[in-house]
C-alpha cells in the first residue's frame, strides 16, 4: 500500500501525459503542423476519471506540445510503448522526486511490468477501463496499490465515450478517430499484441461506435483497430450500421478482406476508402517462417486491383531484417510496391519488441545488439540480422523508401489510384520529404487517410509492427 500525496486537497489534480521519443516529439514539419490525428489512450483515461471525484484534468501529448517540468499535480499518469519507455522513465523519476505519484501503464508496462515497477509508484498491466477508476479511488483514499491488474472478465463495452476536449483539436489533422474492437486472433512472431493480450479480440457494441460518430457529426472517420475483420461476423454488423452514417473511414485490415468479397463490397459501401495492410514481404516462406502465411504475395497485385475497383487506397507496409532476408531485398520489394501500384507503400527495420516471439528468438542467438529501448522505433536495428550486416540493413531501408518514392515511381504507382490526385500527390510529397530525410524524421505520423481526401492523420501507426504503434491509441493508461 501506498499512502495518498492528497493530504490537504479535497480533489485530486490529475496529469496524463503520452511521452514521445526523440523522433516523435514536438517539432515543425512541411505542413506547418504535426500530421497526426489525435489518439484515443488520452480521451479515453479522461472520461474514465470517477465524476465523484471533482478532479481537475491536464493532458500533455509530447508529439504537438513540450511537457512543462514544473507542472503542479497530485497524480500523473503516463502512456508508454517500447519506443518511448526512456522519456517516461525521466519524466516519471523526475515528478516523483518532486514528491508527485506517478502511474504507468501501456504496452511496455503489461510487457516489462517488473522494469517500469521501479520507477512508479504504481502502475496498470493490461486494458485500464476497469483499474484506472479504481485507482483512483484508492489513491483518494490514501490505500493506492502498487499493481492493477486488468481482470480475465474483461469486456470492452459500456465505459465513457473519449472526452476529445482535453486535447487541443487545432493541433492534430482531426479528432474523429474511433475504435471499434483491441486485439488479433493472429500470431505473427513480431507482433506485439500476442505476446501482451494474447489472442482474444474484443469488440465494442456496434451501438456505442454510432453514437461516437454521430455525436461527433464526423463525415470522415479513422478507425484504429489493429485488424477490424479479426471477427468477420462482427465486422459485417459494424459495416452495416455505417450505411446510414454516409461517412467515409479509413482503417487496418489483414489481406484476407480480400479473400471474402461480399464483406470487402460491404466495406466499400459502408464508405471505406483507405486501409493499412501488413503485406511485410515479398517473399511466401519468410511469411511463413513468422506466422504469417495467410499473406500470399503473388496476391498482392489482385489485392491491390480489387481494393482500387472498389474505390479503396492501399498503404502496404513492408519490414525488413528478417532472418531470410539477403541484400537484395530492398530493391526487389521497392520495385515490387511501385508495381503493384500501392498508392503509399511504407518500409520499416524489424524490431523485436520485448516479449515478442521474434524477441524471444533473438535473444536465444545472442543477437539482441541493445536494449536502448529508444531504439525500438522500426528505424535503428538493434539485433544482427542474419543475411546481411547492419549497415546493409539500414542503409537498404533507405534505398528502399528513396526508390520508391522518387517522382518517376510516385506518377508510376499512382497511374490507377482512385483518390483525388491533388490529395494522393500531396500525401505521397510528405512521404517523399521524410523518405530523403530519415535520419530527421520517423515516417509513422503521414496519414494515409489524406489519399481519400480527408484531413485526417497515428495511427499514430504502425510500420514495423502495426501493434505496437497503434497501441498508443488504445486505452492502456
């Protein structure tokens, strides 16, 4: 037991931060204002603050605003991913040093709960809508816990719907970004998701997601879902209570959509016109070896032509460095991306995520080269990989994102793209300017949601394992 910092206070003052790495945080860009879409994980802690505790609520996102170090706050929690576990880390032993409890929660915490254990005064292991409340009631009482554990009867639905007023709007391409199911049934070796929640999905009631929307008046929306069709029976319930809505949502999906076509023509009717898929490699038995044979790559070419026909823009992502992978990689996916004619094709170093199977392996061989976590952002390598050396696989990257995004190949792969040329040209020169300039710049943060003419923007998302990015936009504290 912890006793409560409260002790002349009648409402506790609450401060939730997302920590950015240094690649991430607060900066200028070419649009003059971060292209990101404002997360959920934030919103969502807000709303779920017990009403009868009359608290006061700050939120500080690193990735639009600088974290002010003399902040005033009973509480503070932070959100934390692998990538950014080093800044929470000094924010954390910072604020408590100036005698402020501190909560962690987030992947990396349900990941390495003993590692963030020793630098908060308590933290959230698993999906916080259940334990973030009774954390604070306890911390009121002055009987906070040293662990919250999510509970194994864990649902998704009837909580708060996001309070979007704690950040600011201006800030961030839009804020209609929504999420209607957390998990996979999948178990790719890289992946984060099994390795922390296992893989189980669950799913928000339909009705609940609507009302969202509807209260937004959105017209565009994001959805966040690691894979929205995990439950293809569900993911059709969903689609058609979207057709009344009249939108237009982008989101994630494995490339099975396109093995069941009466849900991919639902999708496109329900008004999907952009989706972020894992394709990963061009190569069947490299997928295979990684849990990920449902992927086919002499498909991708249908997959593409299919989604196109229904009016539907495809950012396909790639990740280089694994074990079959040799130094002719590089050009051969680039090429391969430009044509297929993927309108935003996305390269990433595959990182092997603690508690991952990929992790797991690595560290076996001996491979694991650091456990600088901040290097865990799908752009360093960290690990040797085995057909190449490390210099081969960062600089191939490069090449790799150069070639494909060249103006030849940026005209040549959006010859048949079904969005707005102003927009795809304009997305694709965002690409391009960060493609020259990854040793600046992290690519995640370019919304691919702009192909379809949108003005929105993290998943906060994902390259080389689309879990662990987009878990920042899940409600894990």
């Amino acid at each position: 037991m912890i006793a409560s910092n409260m002790t002349k206070r009648s409402s506790p003052r609450i401060v939730l931060i997302s920590p950015k790495g240094p690649l991430y945080r607060h900066r200028g860009g070419i649009f003059g204002k971060s292209l990101r879409y404002m997360p959920l994980t934030l919103p969502t802690l807000a709303s779920l603050v017990p009403k009868e505790l009359d608290a006061t609520i700050q939120c500080f996102d690193e990735g639009i605003m600088d974290v002010p170090m003399d902040l005033e706050g009973d509480i503070i929690g932070l959100t934390v991913i692998t990538g950014t576990s080093k800044r929470a880390y000094e924010l954390a032993d910072h604020f408590r040093s100036r005698g402020i409890t501190v909560v962690l929660g987030g992947p990396h915490v349900t990941l390495l709960p003993d590692e963030a254990q020793q630098h908060a005064d308590a933290i959230v292991v698993g999906y916080a809508e259940e334990e973030w409340p009774k954390l604070l009631r306890d911390f009121v009482a002055g009987n906070l816990q040293p662990r919250y554990q999510q509970g194994a009867d864990f649902k998704l639905g009837g909580y708060p719907l996001p309070d979007r007023s704690v950040l600011p709007e201006s800030k961030f391409l839009t804020a209609n970004v929504f999420e209607a199911t957390r998990g996979c049934v999948h178990n790719c070796s890289f992946c984060v998701v099994p390795a922390a929640w296992g893989r189980r999905p669950w799913q928000k009631p339909v009705e609940e997601i609507v009302e969202d929307i509807k209260r937004r008046k959105a017209r565009k929306a994001i959805f966040i879902d690691l894979n929205l069709i995990s439950d293809k029976h569900y993911a059709a319930k969903l689609f058609e209570a979207l057709l009344p809505l009249k939108i237009q949502w982008y989101g994630l999906s494995t490339t099975i959509l396109c093995d069941d076509i009466p849900l991919l023509d639902l999708a496109a009717r329900s008004g999907c016109r952009g989706l972020l898929m894992g394709l990963e490699s061009v190569s069947q038995g490299t997928l295979k070896k990684n849990h990920k044979a449902f992927n086919n790559p002499d498909e991708y070419p249908r997959i593409v032509k299919q989604l196109h026909a229904r009016n539907i823009s495809l950012q396909g992502c790639f990740v280089f460095g694994l074990d079959d992978d040799r130094p002719d990689v590089f050009m051969k996916t680039a090429k391969f991306a430009v044509e297929c004619g993927i309108d935003l094709p996305r390269f990433a170093i595959v990182t092997p995520f603690p508690g991952t199977g990929l992790y797991k392996q690595l560290e076996s061989e001996g491979r694991i080269l650091t456990k600088d976590w901040q290097l865990y952002d799908g752009q360093h390598v960290v690990f040797q990989p085995a057909q190449m050396s490390i210099e081969e696989l960062q600089l191939g990257t490069e090449k790799a994102w150069k070639y494909a995004y060249s103006w030849p190949n940026i005209f040549r792969r959006l010859r048949h793209t079904p969005a707005s040329w102003a927009f795809a040209l304009m997305t694709n020169y965002g690409y391009r300017y960060y493609a020259y300039r990854l040793h600046r710049f992290y690519t995640c943060d370019v919304p691919f949601e702009m192909l379809g003419g949108g003005n929105s923007g993290r998943f906060e998302l994902p390259v080389v394992a689309h879990a662990e990015a987009m878990a920042t936009s899940e409600v894990r504290l």
